[in-house]
C-alpha cells in the first residue's frame, strides 16, 4: 500500500524543532516524509545535539515526479547561512521560511499529497503583525475564505472564534455568520474525517453568558445562532459559560468546544493535555497540522523538549 508522502516545513531555524524530529523519526512511520529545511543547519544541530540522520536528497521537480516512489525521509535543501548551530531568532530567517512555505504549498498544488505540517514559527518575527497566525498566513496563501483553527486530542478539541486577536477587538468579531461556518467546517471535517457526527458545544463570550451592557452579545449574536444551527440539526448547545464547560461532567458531553477568543479555550485545553495536542487548521486545500507549541527559544540546544506533539501530528497524518 502506497502512503501519500507527510510534506513538513521546518519552521523557525533557531527553534527546537530538529531536535523533536530527531527523537519522531525513531518512531514507526508508515508515510514517507518530504522535509523541507536547511541541510547544513540540520547538520550543525544534529552534532550538538549528539544525533545521527538518514536521509535521501531531493528537489522539489522530483517529488513532484516520484511521489509515489519516495524514500523514507527525503530533504529538500534550502539555503540558510547561520555560523552557529543556534542563535536569536530574528527576522532574518524571514526569507529562507517564506521560501519552504512556497515549496511546500506548491508541492501541495501539484498533488503530490493533501497532508502538511509546518514546524515553530515566531509570529512575532514572521508575520510582522501582518496575519494573527500561521493558521491565517496559509489561508492567504491559498486564497482560502472559510477556515478554521482546532486544537485537536481524541477527547477534547476546542476552535477558538477569533484567533490570536488582543482583547479589545475581540467583541467586534463575532458575528452570526462566523459561527455558523465555524460550526459547518466543523462538521464536515468530523464527518469525513472520523465518520461521525461532533458533538459541539459554545462559550459565552462574557462572564456566566451575562453584562451589564444593554447590547449582550450572548443574547443577541450567540443564543440565536445556536438555535438557527440547531433547526438545521447540528449537535450542538450553548451558549455555555466557559467557567464551568470545562468541568468534568461538561466537558464529556461533547467532542469539540467552540470558544469565543484564543486564551478562553487554549488556556484549560493545554492545562488538561499539556503537549498532548496538535493545532489542526480545516477549510485549506490540504490538511494542515502543526505541534502546539512554539519555538521553545529557552530550550535550544538541551536535548529536553517533549516531542509529543510533533509526533502526534506526524501520526494523525499517517494514513
């Protein structure tokens, strides 16, 4: 049985993402893997991080030409000049990420597989305040309109409504129509991708679902559309207060929770899994699957981060 080929970006070059693949490729991998990074600064991290890597080179012409005969792990070489193995993340890494971006999206295009997965990105650095995520970088890139962010474990998963947006500009985001289309991305992608139907539920955006405000968003925007979305019979409640939805005996009543801001979903998401989730973007042209977690600056060079999350990222995409 032939595997469609796992496309991988790299990421941030001074993040801790060689040293988790390192660890992953151990691991019993059935996809091959097109890694796209630096040969040479895989090489430098690999000696200080006392590792040793197999691999076949290869260009971007012939995966596109052999996609279907591909060696375990095949790198594509892009140029990054950095005298150290680790050092600061600055912007100057801007370009050579860009450039694996654009192989990797051009890969995708030409079908060599639909299942992607980007390593660390410093927001910050990259997106120059031009997108709130990567989840929104990749939605531009593709021309993609309708689109959702979920951090994903079989027990649990949450969709924030608004992703990395400051607070103030949060209210101004919600509307009507964002949640009805989170909802019918997400049930689709349930659907197709597990072959059952979600069962969801959605936050509040304020305190107990109440204000003091005369306009209450709860009542107005969210508690209508959750009745809409339920006369076209999705599995859904709400509106629901995020203090308690999170309980016990809340939470295992659905497989998925909608949120109304990153921090309001994310924050007892990674307090309940920790490492054990990985962000799945639905909606793109292809899967799109990356760790939880970001570069990790502080742990360079230690040999000590938890590699979970890329591992389980690799394995949701090995099928």
């Amino acid at each position: 049985m032939n595997y469609k080929p796992i496309i991988i970006v790299a990421g941030e070059p001074n993040s801790v993402f060689f040293e988790l693949f390192f660890n992953v490729i151990k691991e019993k991998i059935k996809s091959p893997i097109v890694l796209i990074a630096s040969k040479q600064l895989m090489f430098k991290q690999a000696k200080i991080l006392k590792k040793k890597i197999s691999f076949s080179i290869t260009n971007e012409l012939d995966v596109i030409k052999n996609k279907n005969n591909l060696e375990k792990i095949n790198l594509i070489d892009v140029e990054f000049k950095q005298s150290t193995a680790f050092s600061k993340i600055t912007s100057k890494s801007n370009h050579y990420i860009t450039e694996c971006f654009d192989i990797a999206i051009k890969l995708l295009k030409n079908n060599v597989s639909n299942k992607f997965i980007n390593g660390p990105i410093s927001k910050k650095t990259f997106l120059k305040k031009k997108y709130n995520g990567i989840t929104e970088y990749l939605a531009n890139k593709t021309n993609t309109k309708k689109f959702a962010m979920i951090i994903y474990n079989k027990k649990l998963s949450v969709c924030p409504l608004t992703t990395h947006l400051p607070v103030k500009y949060i209210s101004k985001r919600i509307n009507k129509l964002e949640i009805i289309n989170k909802v019918k991305l997400i049930d689709s992608f349930w659907k197709k991708q597990f072959g059952k139907k979600v069962k969801i539920g959605i936050t509040g955006l304020n305190p107990h679902c109440e204000s003091i405000d005369k306009f209450n968003e709860d009542r107005s925007i969210i508690f209508p559309t959750i009745k809409k979305l339920k006369n076209l019979r999705y599995n859904i409640d709400g509106p629901l207060a995020a203090d308690t939805i999170f309980l016990k005996n809340n939470r295992k009543k659905f497989n998925l929770i909608v949120g109304m801001y990153h921090d309001q979903v994310l924050t007892p998401m990674k307090t309940l899994f920790e490492y054990d989730a990985i962000n799945v973007t639905i909606g793109l042209p292809f899967l799109r699957v990356s760790p939880d977690h970001g570069p990790n600056e502080t742990m360079l060079g230690k040999n000590r981060s938890n590699y979970i999350s890329l591992l389980n990222s690799i394995k949701f995409l090995d099928f």
